[in-house]
C-alpha cells in the first residue's frame, strides 16, 4: 500500500476478509478491519443480504471509498519508506516452527469479538422494501459495516449530503491500529490544495522534442524550427543555435528529478519486459524526451544500451532515436505492474508503433545501417520498432540484448583505410569523388 500510494486495500484468504487503511499523515499506522462473512450473513434471512457485509458488499464499499481517495504521490511514498521499518518474514520458518498434528487440526472459531458488538451503525441510502411493498425497518446494529472507516475531514467528497446522513460521521472504533516501531518523523500533513494526481498526467501536455532537434543538441548544433519547443529552447536568446549542450541538459534531468518525481515525469504507453517509458521534460528549456526507466534488478542488462548507442552514433536520428545519456536516480519511482524505477536511459521519441508487415522495405533499410556498424540487434521484432513521421523512417529500439561484432567494426575499418589510402593514388579520382 506504502509503495502503489494507497489509502485502502485488503486482503483474504478466500473466506475472511481484513480491509485496510493507511491515514496520510500518519503512514506508520495500519488500521485493520477483520470480516467473516459466512459467519456474518444470515443465509435464512433474505434482509441480510441487503446490508453491506457479504465479501461483495464489503468490497463494493471499499472500492467507493477508494474512489473518493487519492493516490500518494512519488514524494509521499518516498518520505513513508525512508522513515517505515520493513519486516521480514519467512513463512517456511514459521511454518516449521508448528507441530504437524497442530497443522491437522480443524481451525477454531475466531478469538477476534465479532462485529455484532462493535460495528458502527448501517443507515441505508435508501428506504429498503419488504416483498409486501411496505417498508421494512433496518436493525440499528449491523454485523459490520465499511463505515468503520472514518474519512478524514479534509479527504472528503463534497457532498450535500455529508452533513445530513448519519452514516457519513462513521467510527473508527471497529478498526483496530498496528503500530509500526516509532519512526523519526511523521509525514508532512497533506496540503490543503494539493491536486489529484490524476491530474498531473492530463498538465503534462508537452509535445516530444523532434529528432533533429535534439541530433543538433548533441552535436552542439543549430535548433531545429520545426520542434514543437523550440521557443522554449532559446530562453529568451534570438540565436539559432541551443543554449545548452547534451551533458549539461542530462545533468539538468538528473538534478530535476532528484527533486521531484511527480511534474514533468510521466510514465506512458506500453511497459515492456525491462523498462518503461517516461516523457520527461526540463522545466527550465522545455527539452521533453523518453526515458526508458528500469529497476537495480534488470539495470545490469539495460545498461548495455549505453555502450550500443554510442557504437551507433553515426546513425542516431536515423535508423535509431538519438541517444543523450543514462541517469541513477537519488529517489524511487513506484510504477504500479513493474516495480521500483531507480535508472533511465535519455532519448529521442522513436515514434508510433509499426502495423503487422508495414514498411518491409524501411525495416530493411534500417536494419542495414544498424549492421553496417557491427551491432547485431538479438530481438528484432515489430514490438521493437517504431515509424517516425518526421523522417518517414523506421526506429529501432531496445537494445539490451544486442550483440556487437567487433570483428565486423575492424573490418569495416580497415576496409575504409584502404579505400582512403587507394583514393589518394588516383587524385582524379579524389577529385570526382569530391564533387
């Protein structure tokens, strides 16, 4: 929950469910809520289904509940870690550690008080009528309700009726607390106008930079008109050439996101099986790019990427995206389905995704230039390339498990002396070549 940046969740074995609460301000603190339903559901009376305590109800209610929460943000889920204990459990060990004829034994009733006595009270929504069509009055005792949980005053919806429904002032007294050890410091309480982080994927409008954009900011060249950022890129100078050169834009990053994970980074498309892409962009010159994020855990095969790119730079912006650098970042990135994102490779957006059998003859033409250059790709496939329309070419991408033949780059160079040493016997021929 600390690392997905939930409020609520909960777990089950199948046939007792326990929903969970980690408050904002207080991120060392689990409120916890047991629930049983087949015990708590009177299978002969058809009203008790109509209440909130079978496994779908209780579920229902905690995912409306989680509806009106917010996510945590990266800043938040960084802060809870850095100060929280982590508990490590071997279940092996602690299953060795109980008698076999206890393991056999049928599990007693649970020592838990049922919630009969310590539930809040169940105000439906709306009058329930009987089979008669007379309304039928609710008991003012529910077997356990969502309503155990108590949204904090400053987390709730705005909603007319939060002043006049009872069951909105809900208890907290059905949930008991875990406490983790004491931690240095709690949490900064959340502020007042902090903005759905939802929110920050739809303010993250920034076009990518193009190709020859950022090939003329690697090479200390001129500014590409035709980039969608381009006026962002001058900072206020009027000449044509960037202000700032690749090392010193991959330092702004570096320092940027050190700082902050939330703004101008943001995870998109579709993740594959050792990174996931970002777009990223410098708030102080506009420059937004990819970053291709990954975890400590697949950082060693990555990283390869670093030495391929830089043995393809001759063909950066054209059979492959132009390559800026690699960055270790101070903070994590929680990506929910992938893990924790501590590294990034800084490049040029490739472009859209390739259609089955589209552009046989640019695939060709590309593959061409990347095995000219003595780099075998090893997993050449649709998914890893990309149709950019600014160059009408074919991008190929992820390169973590390619090969480089350096037996093929020496014969090239050797190849190319000879040609160089040939020219220079034949100056007519030089010269003819020239124009």
């Amino acid at each position: 929950m600390i690392q997905e940046g939930l409020e609520y969740s909960y777990i089950t074995n199948g046939l007792a469910l326990v929903l969970l609460r980690v408050p904002y301000d207080d991120p060392s603190t689990l409120y916890y809520y047991p629930c049983e339903p087949n015990r708590e559901v009177n299978v002969d009376d058809s009203a008790s289904f109509r209440e909130p305590a079978t496994t779908i109800g209780r579920v229902l209610c905690l995912c409306l509940m989680s509806f009106q929460s917010q996510v945590r943000d990266q800043s938040w889920r960084n802060a809870a870690r850095s100060q929280l204990h982590i508990w490590k459990t071997s279940f092996d060990h602690t299953r060795s550690q109980i008698p076999d004829e206890e393991l056999q034994e049928v599990p007693p009733d649970s020592q838990y008080p049922s919630s009969e006595s310590t539930g809040s009270e169940y105000f439906p929504s709306s009058p329930l009528e009987s089979t008669s069509g007379q309304t039928r009055r609710i008991s003012s005792r529910s077997r356990g309700t969502c309503m155990d949980v108590e949204v904090p005053q400053t987390e709730s919806m705005d909603s007319s009726d939060s002043d006049t429904n009872p069951a909105a002032h809900g208890r907290k007294r059905g949930f008991s607390q875990i406490m983790s050890s004491p931690s240095s410091q709690r949490s900064a309480t959340r502020p007042a106008d902090s903005t759905h982080p939802g929110d920050q994927r739809q303010q993250h409008t920034s076009r990518f930079c193009t190709q020859r954009c950022l090939l003329g900011l690697q090479q200390k060249g001129i500014l590409d008109g035709s980039c969608p950022n381009v006026h962002l890129h001058r900072l206020g100078h009027q000449g044509n050439r960037h202000v700032i050169d690749a090392n010193k834009l991959v330092q702004l990053l570096k320092d940027q996101l050190d700082q902050d994970l939330d703004h101008n980074c943001t995870p998109f498309g579709v993740c594959g099986s050792y990174g996931a892409p970002f777009k990223i962009t410098c708030a102080a010159y506009g420059y937004t790019l990819v970053g291709k994020g990954t975890t400590d855990k697949l950082w060693k095969e990555v990283s390869r990427e670093v030495e391929v790119y830089q043995v393809l730079r001759k063909v950066q912006g054209l059979a492959v995206p132009v390559f800026l650098g690699a960055i270790d970042l101070n903070m994590i990135y929680f990506l929910h389905g992938v893990g924790e994102i501590r590294h990034m490779l800084l490049m040029a957006w490739g472009g859209r995704e390739l259609g089955t059998d589209e552009r046989l003859t640019e695939i060709s033409r590309s593959t061409a230039l990347i095995h000219k250059l003595g780099v075998v790709h090893g997993d050449l496939r649709l998914q890893n390339m990309l149709w950019n329309d600014e160059l009408g070419r074919v991008m190929i991408i992820d390169f973590h498990r390619s090969e480089i033949r350096r037996q093929l780059i020496r014969l090239r160079q050797s190849s190319k002396r000879s040609r160089d040493i040939h020219d220079s016997g034949h100056p007519k021929r030089r010269r003819l070549l020239c124009t």
